[in-house]
C-alpha cells in the first residue's frame, strides 16, 4: 500500500504544481528535492541517535548540492538525485541505523521519488519546461 500511495502522491503533487503554476519558478523542483532529503534527518531527531542524525544530515547535504546543482545547471540533475533517492530508500536501513524511521516511509518515499522524477522528467522531454537556467 505505501509504494501505491506514493505514486498517487507524486503524481498529484506533480498535477498540483503544474496547475496552479508553482513551476513557473524553475526552484520549485529543486525546493522540493531539498525537502525530500530533509525526512531522514527529520527521523533522526525523532529517533534520538546521534549517529543516525550525523549520517543522515552528511547524506542530506549531498542532495542538497544536487538540488543547486539542477538549479543552476540543468533541472536533469534533479531528476536523476530524486531517482537516486529512490534508490537510497530501497538500501537505507542497511547502511543506516535510524531508530526514528517509520517501517512504511522508505516503500512510500521510494515511490515518491520515482514517481515525481517520472514526471518531471516528463514536463523536460515534452519540453514544458526549460531544463536549463535563463542567463540574465
């Protein structure tokens, strides 16, 4: 069931955005990469490990810098960080002890992830958005 809720997610937040037109601003995505990166660290606050906190935040940083890095660069960078956080997802627990992590969250944020770098990768290809920044 979390890897269902997931895509439906994704895919609604995808329509969202797109509709209310979030997306004209080119930070929405990488905004949103940001804030998926942010839950582990979130779990490891909530889970009272150190350790854990340490890892996760040393990993957040990472996509965090991916997220600019699409930002500036091109917004392919964001599609392929959300589609390795899906991959983080699926091996999570066997490179981190996070105590704070719900046993559902890494099936439904996989999904997500995949599901979201789905569609924006879709929005890239049928050229509804520039993937590349306007230069002033």
């Amino acid at each position: 069931m979390p890897y269902a809720i997931g895509v439906v997610l994704a895919l609604l937040t995808a329509l969202f955005l797109r509709s209310v037109g979030f997306d004209r601003d080119r930070a929405v995505y990488p905004t949103l990469l940001i804030v998926v990166a942010s839950y582990y660290v979130l779990f490891g606050v909530m889970g009272g490990s150190v350790h854990a906190l340490s890892i996760e935040l040393i990993v957040m940083v990472g996509f965090a810098l991916a997220a600019v890095l699409g930002f500036a660069v091109n917004l392919w960078w964001v599609v392929g960080a959300l589609a390795g956080h899906g991959v983080f997802d699926f091996v999570h627990s066997r490179l981190i002890a996070n105590p704070g992590v719900p046993a559902w969250w890494p099936a439904f944020c996989l999904s997500f992830d995949v599901g979201f770098a789905a569609c924006l990768a879709a929005l890239l290809i049928r050229r509804r958005l520039p993937p590349r920044a306007r230069l002033a």
